[in-house]
C-alpha cells in the first residue's frame, strides 16, 4: 500500500483539485482530508458519514470555586499566567492555559482538576469513490498537527482492512507540525503550486520539509500559463535541486465549472486541466514504481 500525499506550502493552490480528481482515479484507495483547519474535499466527494469520533486536543486547569480559598498559590506557579483573580474569584483563563498540571500539584484543598478538552471531531465516511476519512477542529481548536495525525492512522487501519492499495492524503498548507504530521511515512509527495512568487517561495519552503525526511518529491505547476517566466523560475529551481516537474497544469474554466458543481474536474469534462491531471495520476503512480 502507497501513501500518496498533495502538499502545497500554501492555500489555494489548487492542491484539492487535483487530490479530489485522484480519488476519481485511483482504484482501490482510501482518501485521508489532513486539512483539518480547512477541510474542503468532502465538498468534491459528498462522504456519508459512517462514524464519528471526538478529538481531544489537549488540556485545561479547571477549579471548583467550592474548595477554592483563594489562596493564590496557583497562580504563583503558574508560569503561563494563564490564572487569573477576577472579582476576588480565582478563574483558569482557558486559552493561555497548557494543562501543564502544576497548580494542580500545589494547590493545598484540591480544588483544581485537569480535564480533557473536546475541541474537534473526526470521521470515518462512505463516498462514491471509497472510504473517506477526514475532521473538523473546533473553533479556536489547537492542535491541528495531532489530529492530522488521527485522521492518518485511521485512514491507513481503514486501508489495511480493505485492502487498498493508495492512501491519498490531501495535506493541510504550510510548513508547520500539521504538514510534518501530514507527510510522514508517505511513499511520495506532490507539491502543488503556482506561478507567483509567494507560491514559488512556499514551495521552496516545503520542499525543504519533504528533503528533511527523506520523502520522495516531486510538483505539479498549476495555472503555469499564466506565468510562463515564473514557471520557467520554478523548473530551473526544482532541476538544480533535483526535483521533477511531473506536469504543469492550465488555466482551465472548467476547473471552477466543476468547482461550483462540487465535482472532481476530471469527472466535469474533457477539458485540457482534466486530460493533465489524469496524465499527472499516471506520472505519480511511475514514480511510485521508480521508489526513491
Ligand atoms: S491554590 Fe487552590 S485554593 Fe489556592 S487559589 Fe488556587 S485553586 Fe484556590
Ligand atoms: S495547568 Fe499549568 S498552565 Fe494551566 S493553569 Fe495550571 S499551571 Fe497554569
């Protein structure tokens, strides 16, 4: 089984375009959305949910104002001043707090518990194309990079059971702990990017996290036409860093036709994007064949 994950370096590069046009592809595959700030492939691929998990991403300090004497004494420990005296009450101010426990460990009534915080939810779901594993972090939720790492392993237990043959992960932006946990043990990444110099820049970026762990790389240029002197820039960057451009994708309407339809483009038409991505699913699954 070949884990398959499209990166970017940076939003809105078309990097879902080209996962949801895979998972139309690919035979035999279980589809991983590791976007979990933005999730937006179950837009092209309408999952049904089959099961629904909580995420807990970390914890918080919470005191029983019954026990409480108010003392202070948590709050001279606590070094992420995340405990407060409001109206002569002694508060736990839950975003600076990191659940470190100290407070706990000082406080002389046991007034103060560490609890778990819900702050997201992730799914195991049936499409069209096959199983679809992906999550929603709550609002203000934290810990993106662990639940990445969540919807991965269930992504890959799924696949193990069925038997398939790709996990397709459709990575989150960025060059932070979500894309860290999102490439991790992947046979090869597909950077997808754009003609602009923040795109190049991004990719730049995350090429240098996927040579850090030794994952195979190669990119796919989107819209390269609108930029043909900052795609040339991109081809000469990726040959000196000995990177293959595997495709370079149009400028294609019918890209946001499918978009609006909320269908994978190569599913919308015959357009001359939809012909590219299909060859680029064939280019990926050579160098797959090629190893490292
Ligand atoms: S250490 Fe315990 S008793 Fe003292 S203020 Fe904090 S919570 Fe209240
Ligand atoms: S758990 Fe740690 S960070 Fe949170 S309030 Fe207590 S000492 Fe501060």
């Amino acid at each position: 089984m070949k884990q398959i994950v499209v990166i970017s370096g940076k939003g809105g590069t078309g990097k879902t375009v080209v996962a949801g046009s895979f998972a139309s592809l690919a035979n035999q595959k279980v589809m991983a959305d590791c976007d979990v700030d933005a999730a937006d492939l179950y837009l092209l691929l309408h999952p049904t949910i089959k099961e629904k998990h909580k995420f807990s991403g970390g914890k918080k300090a919470v005191i029983d104002k019954d026990r409480c004497t108010g003392c202070k004494k948590c709050m001279e420990v606590c070094r992420f001043e995340a405990i407060k005296e409001i109206r002569s009450q002694i508060v736990v101010d839950a975003i600076s707090c990191e659940g470190c426990g100290v407070c706990k460990y000082v406080c002389p009534e046991q007034a103060i518990r560490i609890e778990e915080v819900v702050n997201g939810e992730w799914y195991i779901s049936d499409t069209k194309y096959g199983p679809l594993v992906h999550a929603k972090l709550g609002i203000a939720g934290e810990n993106s990079g662990k639940l990445v790492t969540v919807v991965k392993q269930n992504a890959k237990l799924v696949a193990e059971k069925g038997n398939a043959d790709y996990i397709i992960i459709d990575g989150p932006p960025g060059i932070g702990c979500p894309v860290i946990a999102s490439i991790g043990g992947a046979d090869i990444a597909l950077i997808v990017t754009e003609p602009t110099l923040s795109g190049m820049h991004d990719m730049e970026r995350v090429i240098g996290v996927a040579k850090h762990f030794g994952i195979k790389t190669v990119v796919c240029i989107n819209k390269y036409d609108l930029n043909l002197k900052n795609t040339q820039a991109i081809e000469e960057y990726c040959q000196k860093s000995n990177i293959k451009v595997v495709s370079k994708v149009p400028f294609d309407k019918a890209v946001i036709e499918a978009l609006v339809k909320e269908m994978p483009v190569v599913e919308h038409s015959d357009s001359s994007a939809s012909k590219e991505i299909k060859d680029l699913w064939d280019k990926v699954q050579e160098e797959l064949k090629d190893g490292k």
